[in-house]
C-alpha cells in the first residue's frame, strides 16, 4: 500500500523544466476548460486566462460558458458564484484557501438575527459573500451595478445592504438613501493612507486619484473617480491625465499598464509599513497551482444543492437586473 505522503508528492509534483503555460494551454484543450480570472490575480495567471475581468464580467462569462471545467483564478466567494450559475460544470479553484476578509466578515447566524430586527427591508448583499449569505438575499449586486440597483428601487424602499459598510455608505451618499449597514469591510481597501494620497497629489498636480467604492469615506472624498475595477481601468484609457494615482489592489495595474502602456500609474500608499496593496487571499492562487487543479482536476467547489438553488435566486436577479439597466 501507497503511503499518504507519497501520494501527496506525486500529486503535486511538477517537473522542473516544464513550460507551464503551454502545459496549462494542452490541458485545457484537452479537458475543455476555462480559465477566469480576476483583475487582482497575479500578471502570469492573468495573462494565460481565457477572460480577466470584474466580479460582474466573471459572473457573466460564468453564466454563458460552455466549457465542461471552469478554472476560477479569484476567491472562493467568486469561483462559489461560478458553481451556483452551472451545477453541471466542474468548477476549481487553485487555492481551497483563498477566501475573503470581507466575506468572513459576515457570519450566516449573525446575519439573519439581523435581518430578522429590520422587518420590512429588502436585502441586497454585494457578491462578497458566502452562498448561505447569498441564499438570505433578495438581490446581490457589485461594485459595478450597485448604485444602478439600488436606485432602480423606489426612494422609500427600506433596504439592508451588507456586508460592505464602506460600499454601501457610498450608495446612501451618493444616491440619498438610507440603507442599514451591516459592519464589514475589506482588509485591503482598509489601508490606504489619505495624507500619503495628498502628498502624493501636492508632488503630481495634474494626476488624478481614481478609488474602488470598498475604500473608506475619506479616500473616496479625494478621489477624482470611483469606479469597479473595470470601470477604474476604462477610466485611465479614456482620461487624458498621464499620471493616476490608484486607489484598490494592486492586482489591477497589470492589465491597466498594459491597456494604457504612456500612462504613469502610482499605487495610492498604504497606512503601515509594508509598500504593497496585495490581497494575501488573492495572491494565495499562482501558476504552478493553477496547473496542478487543471491536471489533478482538484480543488473542486461542491455545494449542497438546497442551499446552491436559494443562493441562485438573488444572483438570477442581479443579472436581468444589469441587462435591463444595460451594465456590463
Ligand atoms: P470588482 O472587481 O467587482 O470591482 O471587485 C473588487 C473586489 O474586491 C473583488 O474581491
Ligand atoms: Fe476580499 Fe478585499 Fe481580497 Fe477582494 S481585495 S478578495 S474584497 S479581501
């Protein structure tokens, strides 16, 4: 009999000399597969996926592929929402481990004792989330089509926004509603530093500051846009400003250098010591990783079906919601 840890080497094993992007683009027309990736993953992944996007372009692709495997390069939360929209597909994620703070920061009990002290209150969760917070949903939303949804709702609509505090003050001000918060928030975009921002303004004055709506209130006071990450990254291509000072993970400057290759782009400063914006949940997945879930067709999301069906419901909704305001 084969010992435990045999097994576990061979599993991971990967010759040394192999080209993985080509091992990885054999694999896949083998296999039928996809690779999704998101903006905040690292460049090498980024650059071998078959689509790069935002929360609500990844749904979407989710949604339509006809792929047999989807290989989701995101968090849990994402390749989950992957799994809820084809129950027939395989659907893995290179690290089982990378989660999300913001969606730890909802715990399923605690969000319906919640739920259950504000009666009367629509329930619209950002995508970052687990599926039972999903399934305790009425609409789910991202940063691209938030503020268009909740404004598609009549003004005295009573409506519970969770888990992002930061996003969902973004909405109530921008929109003059009076959404109840629920307390979380994203470790990363939690960081960054305002009085670093200006300094950096004061030596950049024609830059412009451009902010993801998960940062906090006194950033996206300063900032010039707020945006989803796609819309960040349309923003720096269509502006005329040369130099941006950018404000979410630091994932994003790949794509948005090689969209706008004349284009100076700063990453906003943190407030402690360490001089990068990576998210440790993102930067969990790698190449090699990558490789090993197509090979080895593992880690896989599996959900109980119950729970996939109730979680569904709000998702369905968010997406004829963002066809019929026409977001992409
Ligand atoms: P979007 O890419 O949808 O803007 O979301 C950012 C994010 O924090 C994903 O974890
Ligand atoms: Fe979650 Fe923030 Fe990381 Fe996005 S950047 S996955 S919201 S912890």
């Amino acid at each position: 009999m084969k010992n435990i840890n045999e097994v576990i080497v061979k599993e991971n094993y990967i010759d040394p000399v192999m080209d993985l992007f080509s091992e990885i683009n054999k694999l896949k027309k083998e296999k039928n597969a996809i690779i999704l990736a998101h903006y905040y993953q690292e460049p090498d992944i980024q650059d071998i996926a078959d689509y790069v996007g935002d929360s609500l372009g990844l749904a979407q692709k989710a949604e339509a592929t006809d792929a047999d495997i989807i290989v989701f390069a995101g968090v849990h939360f994402m390749a989950e929402t992957a799994k809820i929209l084809n129950p027939g597909k395989k659907v893995l994620l290179p690290d089982l481990k990378a989660g999300c703070s913001l969606s730890d920061s909802c715990p399923p009990d605690l969000f319906k004792r919640f739920i259950d002290k504000h009666s009367g209150h629509l329930v619209i969760s950002y995508v970052n989330c687990s599926a039972a917070i999903k399934a305790l949903s009425d609409i789910i939303c991202t940063s691209s089509n938030a503020r268009a949804i909740v404004e598609s709702l009549p003004q005295e609509q009573k409506i519970i926004f969770a888990p992002d505090k930061n996003l969902g003050g973004y909405i109530n001000r921008v929109s003059g509603r009076n959404m109840v918060l629920w307390n979380g928030a994203c470790m990363v975009h939690e960081i960054f530093s305002v009085s670093k921002i200006i300094k950096l303004k004061e030596r950049y004055p024609d830059s412009k500051v451009i902010a993801h709506p998960e940062c906090e209130e006194s950033v996206l006071n300063i900032a010039d846009f707020i945006g989803s990450t796609t819309q960040l990254l349309h923003f720096i291509s269509k502006n005329p400003s040369q130099i941006f000072i950018v404000a979410t993970e630091s994932g994003i400057l790949h794509k948005m250098q090689q969209s706008a290759p004349e284009k100076t782009l700063i990453a906003a400063p943190p407030d402690n010591a360490c001089a990068c914006n990576d998210c440790p949940h993102m930067k969990l997945n790698t190449l090699e990783k990558l490789y090993l879930c197509l090979r080895n067709e593992n880690p896989e999301i599996l959900l109980n079906e119950g729970l996939r069906l109730a979680a569904k419901i709000p998702i369905d909704r968010m997406l004829t919601l963002s066809k019929e305001l026409n977001i992409i």
